[in-house]
C-alpha cells in the first residue's frame, strides 16, 4: 500500500512517541505481568532499530500484546494508539474511516489469480443441484466497505483488491452461466441509513442488513427462477419486525483486535418478527454435536445466554444467533409447509441472515463453510431434496477455502 510523504513523516515521528506511551502506560502491568514480560521488553537493541521507529513501534506493541495478559494487553495498546491519533491497528491490518467505521486492509493487496477457478467449481456445483432439480444463485457482499460513502485520509487505502476479486467472480460466473445477485446494488438502494446495516467494531452486518439481504435474495430467486419466496410477503417486510437494542454492549471482531479505547462499542441490535412463528431449529456444532428445539424465533434462532455471559461488559454478541459454535443450522418453518426448501452455503457473515430467510421459506438449512467439509457440502448440493441452492459470502471471503468443494 503506497503511502504519502507526510503520511511516512507521520509515522516516523508518531512512533517513538507512541513508544514512550506503551512503556509508560504498561510500566507497571508489565511488572504485574512477571518475569517473562519485563525480559522481553529488555531484549529490544534500540540502537540497531533507531532508524527505524515503525520498526520498534510494530515490536513493541507485539510484545506487550504477546507477554502481558491479553484484557490488559489491549486496554494498553488501545489507549496508546488514542493518545498517539492513530488511524490503524496491528500493523495496518484495521483501518479507521472518517466516521470510525474499521475495516479490515493489508499491505499486499492482490487480485486473487484464482477467481476463474473459484467460479468454475461453483459451476461444478450448479451442474450438481440441477441434476437434483434445484437452480443456483451466487450472492456477492461488499460488507461495510462501500466505496463513494466509506472515506479515508489521504494515504491510507482499504481492502480493495478484494472488492475487485468479486467483480471479477461475477463476470466470470456470468461466462460460465451461474446466476449471480450483487447485493452491492441492493444496500446501495436499501431504504435506511448506512449505520442501520452496518457495526464500526465488527466485519458481521447488523440483524437489519441480515433481513434485509434475505429479502433480496427472496427477490432474486422469484425473478430468475419463478420460485416465489414468502407468499404474501410479511417476512421481507421490515416493518413486521420489532427491534431489541443492547446500548455499548458490542464489542467487535476489529474492536476485539485494536482495544476498546480505540475502537468504541457499538449498540447491538436484535430484530424479532412481530408475526406468528413456529420453527424447529436443528443445530450442529463444530464438534459435531446436535440440539433441536422447538418453540418461536426468540426460543429457537436467539440464545440470550450471550447476553447474560457478558455481564454487562462490551464483547462478542453473535452468538446469540443459534448459540456458540454452531456450524450447521436446519430451521424448518411450521407457518409454511408448502413453501421452498433452500440450501444455504456460506461464509460467517451469512450465517444469520439464514435466520430470516426461513421465515420466507419451509425449510433452510445453512452450512458455515468454514466449519464444515467440502464432501459435506457435495452431499447436501447432489442428494436432492432442495428447491434451490444459494452460495453466498462477503468480498473479502474469496479465496480458495470459500470454494473448497466441486473440484476437478
């Protein structure tokens, strides 16, 4: 990532201050921290790196990370990044726009070469579900970074070349003849604001951009397929939800990586449909191990526990969606026995917006593809069983462990 000449000044000086306000703000957590610690910060030869202070800053930080216990680690490096008005994290891996949004960048930004093979394993895929009677539908995400509304300082660029890797899997998913959705295009005309789809300290989208997409895709499939997705309509209807609001008590991925005194909290949002529900939730763990319960969307798709667990301190709430460590999800909707059947294969972020799209359909199952094997995925593409098949995952997703399966 090319940066400025007032941007390398800055850093250059930046450094040793941000230095003298790890040692100082750590001073005594790397006494309380033991021996170990204090070692580690002795063996630094500040002459050999005295010409290069983001060299010493990026050692520095990483061995306070690395010696101190993790919370304090954090609420020190955080604080430090604060006082110094840094934009990045971790080595220019969280990138801080204009409105405190982070995103996620590096320094070796690089169409993925692969893409065209990626987009030939997802025609392997849709050749399978065919043969199975179900049509495919690819659904490509941005996540928050949006370019023409996500601004940066000069000198700083986010992750890019990964918005270019969807293009290029659209066009050649198109060659290949996979119908494709870019919900892009979808958010770029969605009905509220930016901040109602999108967390500052997370890469996940909000429960409003997960019903949002659901919709969408609802809307695609009818088009390209004639298969209709929620008769009537109330479940891609956002009024016919009411919304739950737990202030300050999400603290992101991203935010989880930089500290909270950098990063902030954000209010974590639940949405929970004001009409009649009855589903059955099948979940599988990454251990493999399977729960099922019955009862309505807040008994079955919200585990409240996340909250409880917190005890009112800002951290991780998606697990409220299914509960921790869940890798597979069967939802059956009770309300539409005749409707569709869709299997859902995705990436983290997709996972929850499987939760309303069962509320348009008779059953979704949805495979985390992280979690789960390709021959897993192959089995449940070619058995048969499914209306449609839909592969969905953010931009930054794409990459060889997304596509796993299918290949030649």
């Amino acid at each position: 990532m090319k940066q400025s000449s007032k941007t390398e000044l800055y850093r250059r000086v930046a450094a040793p201050l941000l230095l003298l306000i790890l040692l100082a703000a750590g001073g005594f957590a790397l006494y309380a921290a033991g021996n170990d610690a204090v070692g580690a910060a002795l063996e630094f030869d500040l002459w050999e790196n005295r010409l290069n202070p983001g060299g010493l800053q990026s050692s520095v930080e990483k061995s306070m990370r690395a010696n101190l216990p993790k919370q304090t680690a954090n609420r020190v490096y955080s604080a430090a990044l604060v006082a110094q008005g840094r934009r990045t994290s971790g080595d220019f891996y969280i990138l801080k726009d204009d409105e405190g949004f982070l995103h996620r960048t590096n320094l070796y930004q690089a169409v993925d070469p692969d893409v065209m093979e990626y987009a030939q394993r997802l025609e392997r895929l849709s050749a399978a579900a065919q043969k199975a009677g179900a049509p495919v539908l690819f659904v490509g995400a941005s996540g928050k970074l949006t370019p023409g509304v996500s601004q940066f300082p000069d000198g700083y660029a986010p992750d890019y070349a990964s918005l270019r890797n969807l293009d290029e899997l659209l066009i050649d998913l198109m060659a290949v003849g996979v119908d494709t959705l870019d919900l892009r295009q979808s958010f770029r005309e969605a009905p509220l604001a930016y901040d109602a789809y999108y967390y500052r300290t997370d890469v996940n989208w909000t429960a409003r951009a997960a019903q949002f997409a659901a919709g969408s895709i609802a809307q695609s499939v009818e088009e390209l397929s004639g298969l209709r997705l929620d008769p009537g309509g109330r479940a891609t209807d956002p009024a016919r939800y009411e919304q739950t609001l737990y202030p300050g008590l999400l603290l992101g991925n991203e935010g989880r990586a930089s500290g909270l005194y950098w990063s902030g909290t954000d209010d974590f949002v639940t949405l929970t449909p004001s009409f009649s529900t009855d589903l059955t939730v099948e979940l599988t763990d990454e251990s493999h191990h399977e729960t099922s319960r019955r009862g309505t969307f807040d008994q079955t798709i919200l585990d409240l526990t996340a909250v409880d667990e917190l005890a009112g301190a800002p951290g991780n709430l998606f697990p409220i969606y299914y509960g921790k460590r869940a890798a597979r999800v069967e939802i059956e909707n009770h309300k539409l026995p005749a409707g569709a059947r869709v299997l859902l294969v995705c990436d983290e972020n997709f996972f929850s917006t499987a939760a309303y799209l069962a509320l348009m359909c008779a059953r979704v199952d949805a495979v985390q593809i992280s979690t789960n094997s390709p021959e897993q995925v192959e089995r449940m593409v070619s058995g048969g069983g499914y209306d449609c098949v839909v592969v969905a995952c953010q931009s930054q997703s794409i990459s060889a462990e997304m596509f796993p399966f299918f290949e030649e």
